[in-house]
C-alpha cells in the first residue's frame, strides 16, 4: 500500500496557492490598468474563477486565507479615528431597522430557494440566510442540509455582490466628503512604527479573536486591536498600499478559487440561483437605503454598503476603495453577523416545530 508524504501534500497546497496569487494578481494589474474599482479585488476574483472553472491547478483555502484576513483586517482597523463616535447618535436608525431589514430579506431568499431552486427545507434555509459562509455552512450540515450547495451559493452571492457593487455606486454617485486611505504611498517601504504597532495588532488580535472565538476571528481579532488603537489616538500607523494591494490579492483569489471542481454547467445554474436572490437582496438593500436617507439626511450610498449582501471584509474594503467611512460599513455588519448567528438557528428550530 502506497501512502501519500504529508510534506509532499503541502507542497502541492503551497504550489497551488502561489498559482492561484499569480492568477489573481494579473488580474488585478488587468483591472487596475483599464480604472475599475478595486481592481486587485475584483480583477483577482474574476481571473481565478475562470482559471477554477477551467480546471488550473489552483487554490486558496480557508488556511491559506488567514494571513490575509488579518492584513485586512489591520487596515480596516486603520480606518477608524476618533472622529468616528460622533457619528455614532447619526447611525440609530439604520441599526434599528437592521433586523427588519435580515428578516425581510430571509423570508424572501429562502422562498425563492424552496420554491424556485427546488432545495430541501433546510438547504434552501440556510442558502437563504443573509449570515456568513462558514456559519450558515456549519449550521446547516448539522441539520442535515447540503453544505456543498449552501456554500456554493453564498460563494456565489459575494461574487456577484462585490463585483457589480462597486461599479453602480461609483457611477451612481460620487461622495461628497470623502475620506482618506489608510495607506502610505505605493513604493513605500514598512516603517519601524507599522513593524511594531502593525504586527503586534496581528500577533494580538488572532490571539484575542481565536480565545473569544470570535466569528471569522483571523479578520475580527487583528480588526478589533487596530480600531481600538486608531479610535483612542494611541497610535495613526499606516499600510504600505503594495502590502494591501497583495492582501486584496489574495482575498480574491479565495472567493474565485471557491468555484474549483466545478463544472461550467454546474456553475452557470449556482451563479443563476445566486443571481435570484442576489437581486432581491440588492434590491431590498437600495430600497431601505434610500428610505433611510431620506428621513435621515445620511449618505445613501454609505447606507447601501452597509446593508449589502456581501461579506464584512469585501463590503468594508468597497467603502475603502470608494473613499466612503468603513467604520460604518463594519459597525453594520458586525451586527448583522451577531443577528444572524443568533437568530437562524432559533427561527429554523420554531419553523420545524410548527411544521411537526
């Protein structure tokens, strides 16, 4: 009996992981050459799903990923200054109606995978779920869904949400007051100020996010150390933008290489799926957004970001690119992660009771 070398697997998962990062950075350089918004993000995500789809050897995992989540998340942290709390008594309102807002949307998008995608009960629940991959993923293999499916169709869902996002806000709108990038200037080299103050946010943040066991914890720990560090004025380090544009990088190549294995008729019928309930939750996020803004007076295109359907990390890096405050957008889908986790499994519970 022949056994595989452990070291020879890794070496293949490393092999496949510096493709996929040369993949995605061509396309990234591709996007960032003809202007499109966040280009090392969106071009990266676009190359190594089509690479995925065309069976490449490549990939980028959930391991793979971390070091990256945790550079992004050091410099949403960035973000936040002390400024930003006084914006806090503006913000009410659309945190309020945040629950409204998920409730809406996952009767809507569980209806539509029930009754229309033909899924399972439990399947089409937690493809519907407005909640992060890993979580819905996890909750519902435990109730006897199809985790292969549900993660496929929130994959899918960031797709579509984080490429066609960034291009109707921008051409919709541009912002007013924007505000500035966490960044150093592109050919700058790490100071001795982000050496210690940048790193230790990580060191301490995956820390603190893996003992609290804090969801997505490898971006929300360091995200967490270097907001609390930007917003009480202790320290205004800054990013090298090569250093982020290599974090964007790898960022997308795990969303596109999320699609590996698949064939391209397997894949058109999941990104179609996704499309369905990817408008409705577009359409419900412009809708609450410009009521809010309305009554409100805030920017409707900060309140769609931050009711959007995509992930934390790719909605706040959008708002980044977009020189819009991603304090807010974070603060939002924090809270829309906690809901989530919290409210799926009970209301799934209380509809199979009533249904028994």
């Amino acid at each position: 009996m022949i056994t595989r070398r452990p070291d020879g697997d890794a070496a293949r998962v490393v092999l496949r992981f510096l493709a996929a990062l040369l993949v995605g950075a061509a396309g990234g350089a591709s996007f960032h050459a003809v202007g499109a918004p966040l280009p090392w993000v969106l071009g990266s995500m676009a190359a190594t799903a089509v690479a995925s789809i065309a069976h490449w050897p490549i990939a980028a995992g959930a391991a793979t990923r971390r070091p990256m989540a945790a550079v992004i998340g050091v410099v949403l942290g960035s973000s936040f200054h002390p400024g930003l709390w006084s914006l806090a008594r503006d913000w009410w309102l659309p945190l309020a109606l945040l629950p409204v807002f998920l409730l809406t949307a996952g009767l809507l998008c569980v209806a539509w995978f029930r009754h229309v995608a033909k899924f399972d009960p439990a399947t089409a629940y937690f493809a519907g779920m407005p909640g992060g991959i890993a979580e819905m993923v996890l909750m519902g293999g435990e109730r006897g869904a199809d985790e292969r499916t549900i993660g496929l169709i929130h994959g899918a869902r960031i797709f579509l949400v984080v490429f066609a996002l960034p291009f109707v806000i921008r051409h919709v709108r541009t912002p007013a007051a924007a505000v500035a990038l966490p960044v150093t200037a592109a050919d700058a080299w790490p100071s001795l100020a982000l050496l210690l103050w940048g790193g230790g946010s990580v060191i301490a943040g995956l820390v603190i996010g893996r003992a609290l066991r804090l969801p997505a914890w490898h971006l929300m720990g360091p995200l967490a150390v270097s907001a609390a560090l930007h917003a009480s004025g202790v320290t205004d380090f800054r990013v090298p933008a090569w250093l982020l544009a290599a974090a964007q990088v790898g960022l997308g190549a795990t969303i596109g290489c999320r699609f590996a294995g698949l064939e391209l008729r397997a894949f058109l019928r999941i990104l179609l799926l996704a499309a369905g309930s990817t408008l409705i939750l577009l359409a419900l996020t412009f809708a609450f957004a410009a009521g809010i803004a309305r009554a409100t007076g805030l920017d409707p295109a900060l309140l769609a970001l931050a009711y959007s359907p995509g992930g934390l990390a790719e909605m706040s890096m959008v708002a980044l690119s977009l020189l819009l405050e991603p304090g807010v957008v974070i603060v939002h889908h924090l809270a829309r992660v906690v809901l989530v986790l919290v409210a799926a499994p009970l209301l799934f519970r209380t509809k199979e009771e009533t249904r028994s």
